[in-house]
C-alpha cells in the first residue's frame, strides 16, 4: 500500500477522533486536519519501511597500524537527537542518544559516522518505548559491525509525564543498554562517561 492510499484510509478515522472530541470537522481551521494528521502519523512511523541493516552494511576497514591488535579504543557518537512517539499514549518523547562501540581489532571493522544516526532514526521513528529502543539500538550495532562491545544511553523527556498524569515537567528518563566487554569490563563504562561528562563540560565552558 503506497503512501497516498494509507493516506485515504486513516482520513475518515481520524475525522471521527475529531468528532467524538467534539470538535467539527468541518470548520476551517479543522478541514485539512484529518489529512495532516494522517501524514503526520506516518512520517512519525517511517521507521517501519527501514530495517538497520540497511545502512550498518556501508563498512570500512582500518589499517591494522591503525588499530593494532590489544587495541580497547571506542569509537563515540553524542548527542544524537531525535523524538519518538510512545506506543502507551501516542505522545511524543524526545531526547539524545549517546552510542559508543570497540572495534574488533581482528577485523577492525567500522561504519560511518552518520550511520549510527540513521541507526537511531530507524528506531525512533516506531511506536516505542525508550526501553525497548535503547536495547535495539545496541544489538543492531553488535549484530551488523560485531565489534568487541557497544553501549548505548539515551535520555528523554516523555510528554506523556508532562502533559498528563503526574505533570512532571522537569523529569528526564534515562536508559542503557550493553553488550560485549562493557558488560565485563565497568572501567570501559567508566571511560565511557568519563567522555561524556567531558564534552558536557566543554559544551557549558
């Protein structure tokens, strides 16, 4: 089903939402509404035409002198921004991902940088909770460039905390996920957000 049948489709469903809300569809700030709404849902959701792999496939090798073997140095992406929609109430969350993965010198195999932005986007772009898309996010990596090891963290601010239910405007969730040496080795982890704090401190100087 192409975009503009989808599209046909959820206009009458939405239109309904809009009535039982009590608002009138047809007045004219809402006549086009059920259409852009319908657009709206699936650009929240373009996650589900894209798989990771898609793009985790675009590989480069490093020069063993560039990565020699013994090597436990991660390679680190910050503060990748991105919004979601949470699956319990459609609302919105959004936040930064901070993903930081080791080769494996034995291949020394590595991916571009914007990849592991496209990697974030694929999953935020779902019904999702923030747990579920932090996991993903980490095996997709470990999966496709089978490095040493991967963390992942994200933090986010849930709409559905602050426009509804407990009104927490301040709150931020924060999540991790780890495979490989940094589910053995902590001081990696330590290493990890050592950088972060770091670059935390130099984004505020």
């Amino acid at each position: 089903m192409d975009t503009e049948e989808r599209v046909e489709q959820l206009k009458p469903l939405l239109r309904s939402v809009l009535e039982i809300l009590g608002e009138d569809p047809e007045r004219e700030g809402l006549r086009r509404t059920s259409e852009r709404w319908a657009r709206a849902l699936l650009t929240y959701t373009r996650g589900y035409a894209d798989e990771p792999e898609n793009h985790l496939k675009v590989v480069f090798q490093l020069d063993e002198d560039d990565y020699p073997m013994g090597s436990d140095d991660m390679i680190m992406v910050d503060k990748i921004a991105f919004t979601s929609t949470c699956e319990h109430h459609i609302a919105p969350f959004r936040g930064n991902v901070h993903i930081a993965y080791i080769p494996d010198p034995a291949s020394r195999v590595i991916t571009g940088l914007s990849k592991l932005s496209r990697v974030v986007d694929v999953f935020a772009r779902r019904l999702q909770v923030q747990e579920r898309m932090t996991q993903q996010i980490a095996r997709a990596i470990d999966e496709n460039l089978k490095p040493l090891g991967v963390i992942v963290v994200v933090q986010a601010a849930h709409f559905c905390m602050i426009q509804r239910g407990v009104e927490q405007r301040e709150s931020m969730t924060l999540t991790t996920a780890r495979r490989g040496v940094f589910l053995t080795n902590a001081a990696l982890e330590t290493k990890f957000q050592a950088y972060l704090k770091l670059r935390s401190d130099s984004a505020q100087a």
